[in-house]
C-alpha cells in the first residue's frame, strides 16, 4: 500500500491563471470558478471543508454545502448548538477550502464567520425538504447518542406528533452563518508543480490587494 500511496500522481495541465486574466474582485472571481466546475460531472460542487478552533486551542474540519455566496460572503447552515457551532461562538476565525479535481482546482478563504439573520434562516428552512426540516429539529448535533435507533426513533415521533401536513418551524438552535471573506486564494494545478496561485487579501478600507505566490 505504501509504495501505492507514493507512486499516486498527476500532472496537472488542465489550465493556467495569468496575473492579467483574474478578475479584481475576488467574488467575481469566484462566481466565474464555481460556474465553470458547476458544468463538470463533480459532485456537490458547493461542498466545502470548514476549519475552526475552539476554547482548547485544536482545530477541527468538517466538510459542509455552501448554500449562498455574495459581495457579503459565503453562507453554510449548521446547528448552533454542534461542535463547529460552539466554537464559532469562542473564536470566529474560519478557514475554508473548495478542491475541485475535476479542474484541479482550489479555493482558500480565510475569514470571519457571523450568524446571518433569522429572517435569511427562516427563508432558507422553509425551502428545505420536509426531512431535511425534521432531521434538523430532532437531531442533538455532536452530542453521543445511545444508538441508531434512538435517532431513529425521534424522527418518527416528531413526523407522527406533526403528521403529513403540519408545518416545521426553524428550530432556535438551527441557523446559517456567513464567512466574510479576509484573504482568498485561487490555486491552479500546473505541471511540474508549478501551480499558479493568485492570493486576495481585503485591506483596511475593504480594498482588496492581488499577489501572486510562490507553489
């Protein structure tokens, strides 16, 4: 296996990212990367490894769906009261990273992550799956639970406490977040591992400053 893992290699030659074909707005940017990978065969093209640390000072990374992104930020949903949840509300610094193989690419953000508005929160609940609502309502996110069938089991309470047609409210504890973005990071695979990666970093006055960095 070892000498398997070892010998795993690409040459990556796909395509390039000149200094003068970037957009000088890093959302823009974004917007053309994520529409381009959209039109690939990749799968969740949204999915996004989100890293943050808590009050013991270890990171931690989970993988989540970007569900919005503007000049604002990018927006994922979560249970206020889970790990990632609990540690944003200690220390708001958040990384995050798209890799899309597809076009051997990735973005890197760095940036602080806030709750958005229960009005955004409550709008994008309510167009969720009906399971999806009560998967959120009845899940005690990144607490141990006895077993599978205690999980189970309170789904099917909740579904038969409220029946086909009764309404789910957006459990308090259930909401979105959105990253505002300090430092974001264009990597394009190259051959010979001379990867382009253009860097973005939002000065003082929300001016953002382009370099490009060494692979």
């Amino acid at each position: 296996m070892a000498n398997t893992i070892s010998s795993m290699r690409l040459s990556y030659e796909l395509a390039r990212l000149g200094d003068r074909n970037v957009d000088r707005d890093p959302m823009l940017q974004f917007t053309t990367w994520f529409t381009e990978v959209c039109d690939t065969a990749i799968a969740e093209a949204n999915a996004m490894v989100i890293s943050t640390v808590g009050a013991d000072n270890v990171p931690s990374s989970r993988a989540v769906l970007l569900k919005q992104f503007d000049q604002r930020g990018f927006v994922f949903f979560t249970n206020y009261e889970s790990q990632k949840g609990r540690e944003l509300a200690h220390n708001p610094h958040v990384a995050a990273l798209f890799y899309w193989p597809t076009l051997q690419r990735q973005v890197r953000i760095v940036g602080v992550a806030e709750p958005i508005s229960a009005t955004e929160s409550d709008h994008y609940f309510a167009s969720r799956p009906r399971g999806s609502q009560l998967g959120a309502a009845v899940s005690p996110q990144s607490e141990p639970i006895p077993d599978r069938h205690w999980l189970e089991e309170r789904f099917a309470e909740a579904e038969r406490a409220l029946g086909p047609d009764g309404q789910i409210a957006r459990p308090a504890h259930w909401g979105g977040y959105r990253i505002a973005p300090q430092t974001v990071e264009f990597w394009q695979g190259r051959p010979n591992r001379l990867h382009d990666r253009i860097r973005y970093r939002r000065g003082d006055e929300g001016e953002w400053t382009i370099e490009r960095l060494a692979p």
